[in-house]
C-alpha cells in the first residue's frame, strides 16, 4: 500500500501533465503550429529531395519568398481586418503587366516604372477598398468579381502587348540590381522583403492603425461604437494590400523579365493556403506577421519540392486544396475549442497525504461557542474583508471586494471611509514603521498606502524562474504580507497558476504552486526565497526578527523560515495536521500568535486528495460548480506559542456571524476577525490579555 | 411617429411604379429593353434558329443556377460546381471505354459527384468551415483529382453506342429542344420543393435566420449536407446535359469563368446572398438575361476576354444594387461574414 501510493505520488508529481495545460494557455502556442508544420515539412522534403537545402536552392527560394510573402502579408493585412480579397493574384498579373509595359515597351526611368506599378497596385485595392469598404459589399464575392475583371483586362491587354516586351530589354542598372543583386549575401528582393514585414510587424502589434485594423476585424461592432472609423480602416486595409502586392509584382518582373498568360492564376489559392497554415483567422482580428511568413515558406517549399519530384500540376492543385481545407478545418476548431481543452486538461492535481489527527480526550479544538457574543462592525456596509488591521490611533482598516481600502474610526467604528482606491481586492495588510500601511492586492502585487491615502506600487514582479512555463515574474495571487526590522517586505503567494478569481482551483491541485517572496526596499529588488509551497498564506515575523511564521493551507500546517541569522535558510514545521486550512497569522499578546481556520477539514476530501486520478477525472468529465471542494464555510480561531502548542481555540458554534474566518488582529484586548466571503467584520472581548497590547508596540517598540 | 403604413391592394403604387424598387423588377426592366435594343438593332437576333440557341445554351448555365440557388437561399455558396461536373461526367465516361456498361458508369458518375457534396457538406456543418472556402479549396481538389488519378485527357467525348444519350441534349419534344424541356422540368420541380414542402421552407428558415432555425429545431446540420449533395447532383445533371448537347465534355471549363456567369445568373435574378429569399422565378429571370447578354454579345462579335469583362462588370454592379436594395447594418451584421 505504501509502495503504491508513493507510485502514485511519484506518477503525478512529475508526469502530471500540468505542462500540457500550461503550454496550451500560452499565446505563442498559436505561432508555435505552424512551425511545427514546417520543421516537418522541411524534414520529410530534404528526405525525399536531397538537394532541396543547397546554397543555390535557398537563393532561389528566398527570392521567391520575398515575392510570395509580400502577397501573403497583404492578404494577412485585409484577413485580419476582417475581410478577404481574393483578386490578389489577377491584381499581381495586372502589376506585373504595368512594371513590364513601363520597363520594357515604353522605356520609362527606373522611379517612374515603379511609381506607375505602384500606381496600378492602389487603383486595384482602391476599387476593392472603396466597394467593401464604403459600398459594404460583401468582401468574398466582391473580390471574387474582381479577380474576373482584373483578370479579364490582363487577358485583353497582355496578347496585344506580348512581342513587344519580349522584344526589348530595359537598360537599367537598378533594375537588374533589383532581379539579381544581393546585399551582404542576401538577394536585394529578400531584404526589400524583410524590412517591409519587419515593418508591417510593428505597425501592427505596435502602432495606433495596426490596432485599429485589428479591432476593426476582431469585433467590428465594437470599432464602431468605440468611435473608429470602419469604413476608412477597411477601406485601407484593401489599398494597402493593392501596394504590397505591386511591389512583390515589381520585383518578379525584375527577376523574371516577362511575363505568361497563366501568370497569377491560382495564386490566391496557394496565399490563402500559406496565409491561413500561418495561423492568422478567417473572420478576422487573430494573426501575425511572423505566422504568415511561417506559412508562406511552407507552401513554397511545398511546391517547390513537387515540381523538383516532377509531379504533375494537377497534384499539386490537389495538394494545396487539401491542405487549405485541413488547415481552414484546424483553424475553425482550434479556436472554437481552445478554450475548451485547456479549462478540462488545466487543473493538473497531485497526490496529497494529510494524515488524520489523534483525537485526545483534551483535544485542543473542542467545540465551543465563544464567538457568539461578537460585536459586529460595517454589516452589510463591507464585502470581503480578508484582513482586518488597526493603526495608532485605533481605527480600523480593512480590504474590500470593490478594489478599496476602508477605514472604520474609533471608537466606536460606526462611521466608515473610503481611505484608498486601489483596483484590485486587497488582501493582507500590514503597517510599516512610518505609518504607511502595505497591503497584497490580489492580481496586482503589493502596494503601499501613505497615510494621506495616496497609493504607490511597491511591487509587482520578482525573478522570473528559468525553467517555467508560466510566466512566473508577474505577481498573480499575493496573499499576506508583514515587514522585518530592518524594512524588508516579506509576503506569500498563495499560486502561480491561478488568478484571484479561481484561487479555490488551486485546492484541487495539492501541489506545492506558491511561494515566499521578498521585497527589499534599500535595493528595490524583488526575489523568490522559497517555492513550491502549498498555498501558502498567512505569514507574520518571529520577534527573533530572523524567521518567519507562514501557513501553507491546502497542506494544513505552519512552518518557520530562518531568513537571517545563524539558522538562515532553515525551515521546520511547527505545527502539522491541522484540523482545517490556516488562513492569516498575527501576532498576539505576551507572545503569542493568533491563526484563522478558513475551512475544515473533511475526511472526503481528504481521500479525494490521496486520489489525484479521481480528481483529475472530475475536473475533466463533470461542470466545475459539480467539483468536490474543499469545506471553508466553516472555522475557528486558535492562539499559538512560537513553539506550535495549541493554547486556545474560539469556535462560533452557532455559525452565523463568523463561520469562515480568514484572518484575525489582536488591538488593546479586542480581537478582531476577517472573512474573504463575509459582509462584517466582528471583535470581541479577550477576557485573559494584556489590555494594552498593540501590534505597533510589539512590532517597533512603540505606542 | 409616423402611423405605420398598412397597404392594401388598391393603394398599393402603379405596376410601372413598383417594378422599379425591387432589383428583380429593374432586372426584368433591362432584360426587356435589351432584347428590343438587340431586335432592333442586330440583324438575325429575332429569328426562331437564334432564339432556339439562346434558350438552349443559357438552359444548362440555369439548370446549374438552380443548384447555386438551393444553396445561396440557406446562406451558403458552392464554387465547386464546375468541378464537381466536369470530373464526374469525365469519369463516367472514362469507365465506359473502359469496358463498363454506360448505365454502370453514369450510376458511379452519380455516385461520385453526390459523394463529393456529402464531404463539402460535412465539412461546412460539422467542420464549420466556412462554404465560400469549403467549396473553393473541394473545387481545387475534385479537379486535382480527376486529373491525376480518373483521366488525363482534358477533352472526354461521348463513348459510342449511347444513342439515347444524344437525344438528352440534341433531341426535341414537340418543336422545343429537350435541354430546354429539362430546364422547365426542373423549375417546376424546384419551385414546387422551395414553395410547398417542409424541406424547402426549412431552408428559407435557415438563410433568414441561421441561429433562430437551429434553435426552432430545424436539422442544421444534415440539412446543410443534403443541400450541398443536391447542388452537387444538379451540377452533375447539368454536365450530362452539356456533354450530351456538344457531344464531349472539356475539363477546361474548370477553368473557364463559367462559375462567375452561374452566380451573374443567381444574383441578377435577385437572390440575395445573404440568403432568406429568391425564387425559381428568380433564376428563370437572371437566365434569360443573361442569356439575351451574352447572345447579344456573341452576335456582336466581341472578343471573349472583352465578354468576361462586360459580365465581370455586370455582376459587379449587380451586387453594388444588391447590397443597395438590402443593405447591410453597422449594428447588426454578422462577425466574421464574408
């Protein structure tokens, strides 16, 4: 039995999966497909094609590339706008016949080609532009009658004018530059090519008309009523894909130098496959510059390995088709279903023994009722009080669910204030010695509040870890938080992989997903001081002023932590098998800590953390408001010496004013207690404390 | 506020009036002054052989256009069409001269081009692809593989020894060319499937509203696969007309513009494409117009690529009135809808 369950400890802690829903809930994991594709394909192609990577090859293909791509960039512009035009390749034959008229049968100089190819490039996407844009005709089937008229002018134009652009060749030095020349190694079309998609890039991801563009295509309702102009951004969109696709038409002709009768035809096919394989969605506002050069590189290779393997044009025809279809099919799923998969695969758990306590016949933890005479304060008036705390002049501070900070005045706490806004729910909450009032806000980070109310940000990142996944440097959940002597910020985050929202997931997890954190203020520097910590929460310093007192929750028990002095970089655990879950630890009267229980223990769920299987199938076949969770709709209070020995245990058998403690603060012979999901805060009487105590005293040795 | 307008039969505006508002009537409006203009001014344009020519060649663009007008009423489109009509009735041919009986093969021929609809169909109902890309990149691949693995000849003639089949597209039924009968045929069988059965009203439901039709219980999905099957077997009806009446089948009309003039057909009748209305009267009109246009055309003497931009045009405009008559809505226009 033994061995079987350290199996299975050993099987979920290091082949949870957790990787799988980590990976899939990162951005990059959309551009990271079609790059698979591509290793892929270039595997299996140099297979087949043994010369398929040679110098010269590569030449040849990067030419290509800075043709083809400029074509796909500019469908990636007018697909990301929400659109489509597929008139793209009649509108490159249409160019190239404007470049080759203006180099080769009129004579004109070099600019003045380029200006007229430039010129017959916008005309297209103006046409296109202004039909869908401001007519709103439907983009597909506009730009499908497009491609007919367009096509329809070259078929007109190109016979009458064939003899005579074969007959002359330009004489141009830039022009041959332009076809053949290379930079650095480079051919000049190729970085012409680079610059124009590093450009693109940065409007796009960077500049207020890329965002435009993108919101015009991820939710056109929305541009509009947030005042963007649609018509004009779509309107552009298409022009800009007219130039794009007159400057990769100029630099074929420049390769090239004439120009067939098939030229363009099917080439929106083979661009929409390329655009499409590099990630960017049909319907608009999803894509990039980087996935659509991904894409267009695989199709070229692709291609270019069927001709090379001399297979007929019209198994390539069929190639391309079922690829567009695989890939329009993957696309549609995959961002139907994303979000699907990762809320079944996220919740990764892990084995968790919580071995049952003794029950004595002096069991610390007998019922009572003790709480029942509490004395309310703010009913109804707070929501989510997690951590109560008082200054020096006994008021009262308190977080709320609102992104708040409210302030009850003594003594008699009736009249409350606003003291700060801060936007995010503030959770722990301690005093620095100057009276500045530092408090962990859930989803935020930690952050300080003078005594005038005015809110500063203390931190919100620390070291990123070298071999996580999940962006570890950003401060999701910090919990609580308490300041050494010397002004050092010590607090707790409960989880890194679940936001304030869902911090009960963790729950389901059992693993070790928090950590400690320091802030020193003389460097500024955040740090990790320990991780894989089981939700830790409460933490306050030892009056050695070298350790520490944290709570892990979901492990039920506390530790301390030498963070300084001779035992530095010692942990031991203090208190083990708990009841319930600890919440916040404050310090108490005549040395003494207080501990808040959020929740019982239960001994089902207890089991289901000895089964991460069972879990791990709830999470994916049944809803999550089906899961087992955790009881923390009932708990208690406990005082503590630092050694860990239970001295007292204040219990609301009743349960209706504080079944569910979070946190709880010892001022001047009143306790005070908090609750995450609780509307008031309660305080009642120590009948066997040092009336006089307060934190601030006991902290920095004053009254 | 403005009483709503109730209008009853008398009030309603004058015929002349009224012809002008919808595009249907402005379509039937040009189709009229086109064939006076051509009567007038083209000599041979009104005589019975020209006529019999014109219905003939235009019946098989609006056999096709019947399919196309299934499909565009639900709010879908199929591109394939051609290529689903040309690799059919190409294979059939092929597997007669290759010794199977002519009956066999036009049954596997059937079989194949309602096969391919079924698979276009499926990936738009259950693979949620979007039709226009569906049936544009199925286009790409039936043509890819009847040209690599069922023939490799682009020109199929009519095997011997399949006289009936002549009859098909070079017959005549008391003085009109079968094709002709064919086509009249098929209007009375669409109008009466579009007009008077659950299927046909279902589709409507489907183009007007597509969330609401599913929500009211319509079969979406196998709805959508069964239209696409249909257009799929129209087309492949249509390729046996246009084989039998030219006595080949060339697989070049793949790519030929031939689809663009199908869709000329549908939208100049007046089935919008957002889907939710048009009839087979709708087609029966975009045909004759079309076919008075390029006849017209033909009789002129103007180059085929000057042809291909006039049509090009045509459309164009055709859609500009479109979405003119029904226009889209900032606030109500559906993400996503190309």
């Amino acid at each position: 039995m033994a061995g079987r369950n350290a199996l299975i400890r050993f099987r979920y802690r290091y082949l949870s999966g957790r990787l799988v829903g980590e990976v899939l809930s990162k951005s990059w994991i959309d551009a990271a497909i079609p790059v698979v594709a591509l290793l892929v394909t270039i595997g299996i192609m140099s297979f087949l094609i043994p010369g398929l990577l040679g110098a010269g090859h590569i030449a040849d293909l990067a030419r290509q590339l800075a043709e083809f791509g400029l074509i796909a960039l500019a469908l990636t512009i007018v697909i990301m706008s929400g659109g489509i035009d597929l008139s793209v390749g009649s509108m490159f034959a249409l160019c190239v016949l404007a470049a080759l008229v203006g180099m080769n049968v009129l004579g004109l100089p070099f600019p003045t080609a380029l200006a007229i190819t430039l010129a017959a490039g916008s005309a297209c996407g103006l046409l296109n532009g202004v039909l869908i844009g401001y007519l709103r005709l439907r983009a597909f089937i506009t730009t499908l009658v497009t491609l007919v008229i367009f096509r329809a002018l070259y078929d007109i134009v190109f016979p009458r004018l064939a003899s005579a652009i074969v007959g002359s060749t330009p004489d141009s030095a830039a022009w041959d530059y332009l076809g053949f020349g290379k930079v650095q190694g480079l051919p000049v079309s190729f970085v012409i090519f680079a610059v124009i998609a590093v450009a693109i890039h940065v409007t796009l991801s960077r500049l207020r008309p890329g965002w435009r563009l993108r919101a015009v295509g991820g939710a056109r309702r929305s541009a509009y009523n947030a005042g963007i102009n649609v018509k004009r951004t779509v309107c552009l969109a298409y022009v800009t894909s007219g130039l794009l696709t007159a400057i990769a038409a100029f630099l074929f002709s420049a390769r090239l130098g004439s120009t067939g009768a098939d030229t363009g035809i099917g080439l929106e096919i083979a661009v929409l496959t390329a655009v499409v394989l590099g990630g960017v969605s049909l319907g608009g506002g999803r894509g990039s510059v980087g996935g659509t050069i991904v894409g267009a590189t695989l199709v070229l290779i692709l291609t270019n390995g069927l001709i090379r393997l001399s297979t007929p044009g019209s198994v390539n025809q069929l190639l391309l088709g079922v690829i567009l279809i695989l890939a329009v099919l993957f696309d549609a799923k995959w961002v139907k279903n994303r979000g699907k998969i990762l809320s079944k695969v996220y919740v990764s758990p892990a084995y968790l023994d919580l071995p049952e306590q003794a029950r004595t016949k002096d069991d610390p933890f007998a019922l009572n009722d003790r709480l029942r005479d509490v004395e309310l304060i703010g009913l109804g008036a707070v929501e989510g009080p997690e951590d109560v705390v008082l200054d020096g002049q006994d008021n009262l501070y308190t977080g709320t669910r609102h992104g708040t900070i409210v302030r009850f005045l003594a003594p008699d706490y009736v009249r409350s204030e606003v003291f700060a806004r801060i936007g995010g729910h503030p959770l722990g909450l301690a005093f620095a010695e100057n009276g500045d009032l530092l408090t962990c806000v859930g989803g935020m980070g930690v952050y300080r509040v003078s005594p005038e109310g005015a809110v500063s940000c203390v931190t919100d990142e620390t070291n990123r870890s070298w071999f996580s996944v999940i962006d570890d440097s950003r401060l999701r959940l910090p919990d609580d938080l308490d300041i050494a002597p010397d002004g050092r910020i010590f607090f707790s985050e409960a989880t890194i992989r679940y936001e304030m929202a869902d911090w009960i997931l963790d729950a389901l997890e059992g693993r070790g997903n928090g950590r400690l954190i320091c802030h020193d203020p003389a460097t500024g520097r955040t740090r990790t001081v320990l991780g894989g910590l089981i939700f830790p929460n409460g933490i306050t310093i030892c009056r050695d002023g070298q350790s520490l007192l944290f709570a892990e929750t979901w492990a039920c028990r506390v530790s301390r932590y030498w963070f300084d002095g001779p035992h530095k970089g010692r942990r031991e655990v203090v208190l083990a098998d708990l009841p319930g879950y600890p919440d916040n630890i404050n310090r108490g009267a005549n040395g003494t800590y207080w501990i808040a229980l959020l929740g019982l223990r239960t001994p089902t769920f207890d089991l289901a953390m000895r089964k991460p299987a069972f879990r791990r199938r709830m999470a994916r076949r049944i809803a999550a408001d089906e899961w087992l969770f955790p009881n923390v709709n009932r708990g208690c209070v406990m005082r503590i010496a630092e050694n860990g020995a239970v001295l007292d245990v204040l219990w609301d058998a009743a349960g209706e004013n504080h079944p569910s403690i979070t946190s709880t603060c010892e001022h001047k012979g009143y306790l005070y207690f908090g609750g995450v999901s609780n509307n008031r805060i309660g305080r009642i009487r120590l009948p066997d404390t040092d009336p006089a105590w307060t934190a601030q005293r006991d902290y920095w040795g004053r009254t | 506020m403005a009483r709503p307008a109730i209008i009853r039969k008398d009030d309603r505006p004058p015929f002349h009036a009224r012809l002008l508002r919808s595009q249907e009537g402005i379509v039937f409006s040009l189709a009229v002054l086109a064939f006076v203009l051509f009567a007038i001014l083209l000599p041979g344009f009104l005589s019975t052989g020209n006529l019999l020519v014109l219905v003939r060649s235009v019946s098989i663009l609006g056999i096709l256009a019947l399919g196309m007008a299934l499909v565009v009423i639900a709010r879908g489109i199929d591109v394939s069409m051609i290529a689903t009509m040309v690799v059919s009735v190409s294979w059939a041919f092929v597997i007669t001269r290759a010794g199977y009986s002519f009956e066999l093969a036009l049954l596997i021929g059937a079989v194949f081009a309602i096969a391919a609809g079924v698979i276009i169909g499926v990936l738009i109902a259950f693979g949620d692809v979007p039709p226009i890309f569906a049936t544009l990149a199925a286009g790409s691949v039936i043509y890819g593989t009847g040209r690599t693995f069922f023939f490799t000849l682009e020109m199929q003639n009519v095997p011997p020894d399949t006289d009936w089949f002549s009859v098909i597209g070079q017959g005549n039924v008391l003085g009109i060319p079968t094709t002709v009968v064919f086509f009249a045929v098929l209007c009375g069988l669409f109008h009466l499937v579009l007009s008077r059965t659950r299927f046909g009203w279902m589709l409507y439901a489907m183009g007007s509203n597509p969330n609401a039709a599913r929500v009211t219980g319509v079969p979406f999905r196998p709805m959508t696969v069964a239209q696409y099957a249909i257009s799929a077997f129209v087309a492949y009806l249509a390729g046996l007309i246009l084989a039998s009446s030219a006595a080949a089948i060339n697989a070049r009309l793949f790519n030929s513009t031939m689809i663009y003039d199908i869709l000329l057909v549908v939208v100049l009748g007046g089935i919008g494409l957002n889907g939710g209305h048009g009839s087979v009267r709708n087609v029966v009109l975009g045909t004759v117009f079309v076919g008075i246009l390029l006849n017209g055309m033909t009789i002129l003497n103007i180059d085929y690529t000057v042809q291909n931009l006039v049509k090009g045009i045509v459309l164009l405009l055709a859609i500009v009135v479109d979405s003119i008559v029904n226009p889209r809505d900032e606030q109500t226009s559906q993400q996503g809808d190309l």
